[in-house]
C-alpha cells in the first residue's frame, strides 16, 4: 500500500473486518459495520437474479442466513452487494503478489456522485483500512476514537436506519437488530465484571447481611400481620361481590353474540362472507369470525370484490398442457420434511422464460380434437432426461391459448400473440 501513498489501518476482525473497514473509510469508526452488513444482505434479498446462480455448496435462503450474522466473513458476492447498495467504489488493495494488485468493484450502473473508497486485503485473510500516510504520522490515533464531521443538522442517512445526532455527532442506529446486540455486548461485559473474587465476595456479604435482618423474628412477624390483613381485605365478602358485578358488567359491555354480528354485517353490505353449508348450519372460518366480532367486514369477503374468476368448461388440462402455455416455467425440487412429511423446497428455483407464441405453433394442427401427442419437457435441450412426459391435446392447448390471450392481463402485457392460420 506504501507505493499508492496509504498505510494499512487495523479496525478489528472477528470475521467483520471488511464491513468495519468499510464503515472506517465512510464514517470515520467502525461502529456501523452491522449497518453496512445488513444494506448488502437486503440488497442480495431484493436482487436475487443477479446473485443467485453464484451460490455454490448451499441454498439462496441458507447463504441470506449464514450472511446475516454477525462474524460471518465476507466473499465477492455481499462485496459487490454493497458496492451496489451504497453506491460506493471499492478498491481492494492486495498484499499477495499472485494477485492483480489492486481490485475495484463498483456497480453496474455507476452514476456520477459515486463515492470512492480504499481497504487492503492482507495475506487474504484480513481486511484493513487505508489512510493517508501523513494524516497517520501525525495523528496515531485508534479507528474507533476517530469522529466523523458532520453538518449541524440531524442528517438520516438514505441507505441505512442510522441517524447523526447533531449535537454528540454519534451515529446511532435504531434497528431492533442492533439494539439487541449491543444490549447482548453490554451484558457480557456487565457479567465479567461482576464475576471477579472481590465482587463476588462484596455481593455475599450483603446478601448475608440482607437475609440476616430479614429472617429475623421481628421482620417476620411484621410481614405476617401485613399479609394477614391484605388477605382479610380482599377476601371479605364485600369485597368479593364488587369484583364479581365489575366482571359481569364488563362482559355483558363487550359480549357479542355470532348472529348479531353476521345481522351487522348484512346491514354493512349486501353480500356476506362465502358460507360453507354442513348440516343446515352456516360456518364460518376463523380469520372471519374475528372480524365479525369486531363488526368490521373481512378482507377476503366478496364485497370487497375477492372472488375466483369463472374457469372456462374447457380448460381441463392436464400439468403439462399447463406448461406448455406458461410465460414463465418454474423448476424446483420437492421434497418431504422429515418432521411431518409435507413437502419443501430443496435448492434453488430456476425461472426459465418460455415463448408460448413459438411453443404453441409448433404444435401440429391435428384434425381430430381428441388425438394426443406424446411430449418431452427438458430443462435443456442437451439433456437426456425429461422433466415431465405426458400425453398433450394439441386443440385444447390451442384454444386455451386464445382464451387466455383475451382475458389474461398477463398475456396482454407479454404481448403473445398467436398466429391462427
């Protein structure tokens, strides 16, 4: 680093050096490396298609999680996630002289009020900060001591939930998250201190001394009498009464019978909830029974307009039919749990975009409506296995296609067209 005119700064380890140093070169102390940790993990949620097919050896969901935590070191792909997600220039300076010696990763889409910023990569195994070689001759001060400046007013930040007090200059972050680790880091550091000899033997002799005085017969004769005259109070007859009108009063306030609350609802609208009729009873689900009780009207109720649209007689199809007529087809792997034995997602979704114009049209015009071909469902044409095999209905494709290309707003905006002739 000395040739670029930078000397290497040591911000902390414990598997977050590259966010601490990051959070260094931006902010002035390390303090915001769970800040910045957490801006790249959203990020890679919010864009997994451009990241997704880099993971190798675990699941998208398993790679979020292991990267979420605190201590997890980070590789070229959350990098490049927070290069993005801040807009930042990130040169990596290299100690290993196998290695080009300077790295930059920066977005995509780079746009002019892009921030540069400078860390090392030392024995690649650790992430440094870099700083001028002046400004740490004449300063020789720790990365943690060092204060942003800031302006005078309270400043959030458009990429974090942290917020500059304008009056300390303290970056505070208010996630949850954070509030309970750093209520986690000042437990443990609460327990050590209280763990030694001298405050164990000082906590003894006070609680020596405590039970001492309260064991003694004189201060349980006094809480006797005391809890005595507390039981007499609240167990006298009186007492008791008054409880109880208090208690049948409020129920009686706020009892609400189901038929006054389905009579209510019909007043509100003039179509109720989809009932299901078993044993000339009407039922109703749980979800809407709460919002009955409540005299409000459930979200999943038809007259908020939720309702399955009417499903032509002919589109009886089978699952590859189905795909067949599919924009997009899905490949995923299913397997059973062990506990229960529903079914799961194993691995990752693989969403192939098909052109259902080019699909359908190669189909053959068969002159008999009920004759079926025979057809193969690959991932890749290169393979020698089939994803699915059935037997298809070339007339019942065809005019779910033209069904679907009329009242499908989907279609409509795919803008798939098919060629009758």
């Amino acid at each position: 680093m000395l040739p670029h005119g930078l000397i290497p700064l040591d911000v902390g380890g414990e598997g977050d050096c590259f966010f601490r140093s990051v959070s260094h070169q931006l902010y002035g102390n390390s303090n915001s490396h769970l800040t910045i940790r957490s801006l790249g993990v959203r990020y890679l949620k919010d864009n997994p298609e451009r990241f997704i097919e880099s993971i190798v050896g675990m699941s998208w969901s398993r790679y979020l999680t292991n990267m979420s935590l605190q201590g997890t070191w980070a590789n070229h792909i959350i990098i490049q996630a927070v290069a993005d997600a801040m807009n930042l220039k990130i040169h990596i300076i290299e100690s290993d002289s196998n290695y080009r010696e300077i790295t930059l990763i920066q977005p995509p889409n780079a746009t002019s009020d892009i921030r540069s910023i400078y860390i090392g990569h030392m024995g690649q195994m650790h992430y440094v900060s870099a700083c001028n070689s002046f400004e740490q001759d004449s300063n020789h001060r720790n990365a943690n001591d060092i204060q942003q400046t800031i302006p005078n007013d309270s400043v959030q930040n458009e990429f974090s939930e942290t917020v500059t007090d304008k009056d300390t200059g303290i970056i505070r972050n208010n996630s949850n998250q954070t509030r309970k680790r750093d209520r986690a880091a000042y437990m443990r550091q609460y327990r050590k201190l209280n763990n030694s000899p001298e405050k164990r033997l000082k906590t003894n002799e006070y609680l020596k001394k405590y039970r001492e005085m309260n064991a003694s017969p004189e201060k349980r004769s006094k809480t006797n009498e005391y809890l005595k005259k507390y039981r007499e109070i609240n167990a006298s007859p009186e007492k008791r009464l008054k409880t109880n009108e208090y208690q049948r009063e409020y129920r009686q306030g706020h009892k609400t019978s189901m038929e006054f609350a389905i009579n209510r609802f019909h007043e509100i609208v003039n179509q109720g909830p989809l009932y299901t009729s078993v044993g000339n009873k009407e039922w109703v689900c749980h979800t809407c029974s709460r919002y009955l009780m409540k005299n409000k009207v459930p979200p999943c109720s038809i007259a908020n307009g939720k309702a399955f649209p009417v499903k032509p007689d002919f589109f009886d199809l089978n699952e590859l039919e189905c795909r067949l007529l599919a924009p997009r087809i899905a490949f995923q792997k299913l397997m059973q749990a062990a506990r229960g034995r529903q079914l799961k997602i194993h691995g990752n979704i693989v969403n192939v975009p098909a052109d259902v114009t080019h699909t359908v049209s190669i189909l053959p015009r068969l002159q008999n409506q009920t004759a079926t071909i025979k057809v193969n469902l690959k991932r890749m044409l290169k393979y020698k296995s089939s994803a699915l095999s059935l037997n298809v209905r070339p007339y019942k494709v065809f005019e779910a296609a033209n069904w679907l290309i009329s009242h499908s707003n989907l279609y409509k905006e795919e803008g798939i067209v098919l060629n009758n002739d």
